[in-house]
C-alpha cells in the first residue's frame, strides 16, 4: 500500500509540473521589424513611386516568410516521445519508445480560432477602405490627344480666342472642354501657339477670361473631332469664379490659393491644322509668347505640387 501511495503521489507531481510549465515562446528577432519596415515603405510607394512598391513587397515578402519560418521552427520539429509516469510504468500501460497522440489544450485552440476570425474580421474591413482609398491612384486617366481645333486662320496672331471641342467626340457633348488658345506668330521659323486649359489648379473649376469676350458672336469650325466653338476675348489674366483664384495672362498664379500656374497643352501643325496634343501641368512660366520658357511637368491633380519639396506629399504623377 505504502509503495502504491509513493508511484501515485510521483506521478501527480510530475504530471502538475507539465501542466504548469511556462508557455513556449520564440526567440528574439529582428524580422518582425523587417517585415514591419517593408509594409511601411510598399504603403509610401503607392502615393510616391511605384519602384517603393516593389522594394517594399518584396521586403515585406521575404521577410514575412523568414518570420514565419522562425516562429514555427520548433513545431516543425518531430515529436519527442511522451515521458511515462511511474504509475503508468507499474501498471503497464506504457513502455518505453512507445508515443501517444497529439494533443492540443483548449486554449491553444481557443487562441488560435481567436487570431483567425480577428484576421478575417480585420481584413473586411479594411480591404474596402485601403480599395476605396488609393483606387483612382491606379485608375486610368484619359488624356485629351490629337485634338482638330481647325485651320490656323481662324486664330489671329496675337489674340486669345476661347476654344470649346469635344476632348472624346465619342462620348459626346459631355466631354466638351474650353482652353484658350492665342496665336504667338513665327517663332524660330515655326509657328508659336499658347494653349492654356481653363480648368483651375485648385480645384478643378472653370476659370474665365478677365476682360471683354464676344460670346454674341462665336464662330463655329466642323472638324474631324466635331464642332469647335471660338470666341475672340481680351483678357487681362484670368480668374475662377470659385475660390478666386486669379491668373496672368500667361497663366502664372498671381493670387488665391491655387499653387501653380494653369496646365497647357502641347500642340502640332499637321496640313494647315492646329491640332491639340497631350495635356502637361506647370510650375511656373517666365518670359511672354514664343519668348516664354515654360517649366513643364508630367500632368498633375488640381492642388498638387509640381516642384519644391510639397511635391514628396502628393500622388507620383504618372502613377
């Protein structure tokens, strides 16, 4: 009786200490902040540069696989056999080398279930916002090209005239634009045309000319892009109705908040036609007419940046 009291109290003893032995945790490492480090840099890629992207995807990848790897080593690890009791050593029941199942407690699985609807609660919610958030980013934005504004005579050297044509005839009035377009004579042995867009580097909103327009009179030229409508103006700069925003005739900022000058348009002269091309956003012009040097940038959202160090706070413009 006394030797069977001493096997169970052994055996009790041993199996507490199993029960209550501390929790298994991983070694240090530095590849949760590698890992945290390439999230970080993939996510200022999607407002900068796509080139961030990639480095950080691929940082995050390896190094979220490195930290996967790591932390599950030990699980990874064959089994080691179950240590028998003395008790269960008296009566039989196991012997040595012999292995029993696998076991899992209830609060690992409690844990594990846990982190798993967590993840996928998190991941709900927050996929639409990310998508919602940097979707126009990727979006793809159409660019007026090769636009038929007409015959050169219809454009008097020296004079702005304001030029209203359908950017995308196939979709229709809807996709009618204005730009004020003025005829800068023989430049170089070429000829020079200032073509700035109407649309306010704000926010968007039509800006006018400021000085008399005969809008009673406009002239109307049938093109392979559609009508086009042309009203001769006199400006002294222009302005937007909106938040005031005023402009020079070159399209300089000259007061309200917008923070650069007006967008123009490139242009060509193909068989006796002025034809609009690509649309090119402006930090700033200086000098007048064909004498002007004009500091071009690739195109850019109303309110953005074009040069200076502002510009690290805005979207990368051919993204």
């Amino acid at each position: 009786m006394a030797e069977h009291d001493e096997s169970g109290n052994g055996g009790g003893a041993e199996h507490d200490e199993r029960e209550h032995a501390a929790p298994h945790l991983p070694a240090p490492s530095i590849f949760p902040f590698g890992f945290a480090a390439g999230v970080a840099l993939l996510l200022i890629g999607l407002v900068i540069n796509w080139w961030l992207v990639a480095v950080g995807a691929g940082i995050a990848i390896v190094l979220g696989l490195l930290w996967v790897r790591d932390a599950t080593a030990d699980y990874r690890k064959a089994p080691a056999p179950p240590v028998p009791t003395k008790a269960a050593l008296a009566d039989g029941e196991i012997g040595d080398g012999a292995e029993g199942p696998e076991r899992y407690t209830r609060s690992k699985f409690l844990e594990v279930t846990t982190l798993g609807i967590g993840g996928v609660i998190g991941a709900v919610v927050t996929i639409p916002v990310v998508g919602f958030a940097i979707a126009p980013t990727f979006a793809d934005d159409p660019t007026e090209d090769n636009i038929d504004l007409g015959p050169l005579e219809n454009f008097p050297e020296g004079e702005y005239v304001v030029a209203t044509f359908q950017a995308f005839p196939e979709e229709g009035q809807i996709s009618r634009q204005t730009a004020f377009i003025r005829n800068n004579g023989i430049v170089n042995e070429v000829p020079s045309f200032t073509i700035i867009s109407n649309h306010c580097v704000h926010r968007g909103c039509p800006t006018q000319p400021n000085g008399p327009t005969d809008f009673e009179n406009p002239t109307s030229v049938t093109t392979e892009n559609g009508d086009v409508e042309l009203i001769t103006t006199q400006p002294a700069g222009f302005g937007c109705p909106c938040h005031g925003g005023q402009y020079d005739n070159e399209g300089n900022r000259t007061a309200g908040p917008p923070v650069r000058s007006l967008d123009r348009y490139r242009f060509s002269i193909v068989e006796g036609k002025l034809i609009l091309g690509q649309r090119i956003s402006v930090g700033n012009v200086v000098g007048t007419g064909g004498d002007a040097v004009i500091h071009a940038y690739d195109r850019y959202y109303p309110g953005a940046h074009v040069d200076g160090w502002e510009t690290v706070l805005y979207p990368w413009p051919g993204f």
